[in-house]
C-alpha cells in the first residue's frame, strides 16, 4: 500500500470523526485540547484535498480516485459503528499520522 493511499484514508478518518463529534459530551474537556484538536483536524482535511488536487496532476487518474473511493469507505466504517468515547484521541492520533504521511508524500 502507497504512502499516498494510507495518508488519504487516515486524514479523511481523522477529519470525519471530528465533524462528526459535536455534542459538548464527545468533545474534550480542556479547552486547549479542543482548539488544538479542531486545528489539526481542519490541518488534516486541507491536507486531504491538496493531495487529491496532487494525485490528478503527478499519479494516473485512477490511483487518487481509489484513495477518494477508500477514503469515502473509511468514513462510511466509522459512521456504522456510532459515537465512542475514545473518538478524539482516535482522530487527533488519526489526523497526526496522515499529516506526517501526506508530507512525506510531497517531500
């Protein structure tokens, strides 16, 4: 599996599981955290798209569009397993690693 591949399945992850929490009781306590985590999940989403606007100009057409297909895929596992406590140390742990990723990918 791709570097590009894994990047665009967990940013989407991490990024979809932080729109998804918006009821104070999924939210972190500290207010800091939250900031923090809000940042980094806006961080992995734009990240997201530059590598999807990245892959249709460098990669063949269909790899970015098999990285959208699983990514939507991955976002569609995590909506059927419903609200967990643990989802904002699972997205912020999410949306580091694909950041990290998604930049060895343009460097």
């Amino acid at each position: 599996m791709s570097v590009y591949f894994l990047s665009m399945m967990l940013l989407s992850a991490g990024s979809f599981i932080h729109s998804r929490c918006e009821a104070p009781e999924m939210r972190p306590a500290s207010a800091g955290a939250d900031m923090t985590w809000r940042w980094v999940a806006r961080a992995a989403l734009v990240m997201w798209i530059a590598l999807i606007i990245w892959g249709f100009r460098e990669l063949h057409w269909s790899q970015p569009l098999a990285a959208v297909m699983a990514s939507l895929g991955v976002n569609a596992l995590v909506a059927m397993r419903g609200p967990m406590r643990t989802w904002p140390g699972l997205s912020l742990m999410l949306c580091a690693t694909g950041l990290v990723a998604g930049s060895t990918v343009f460097f």
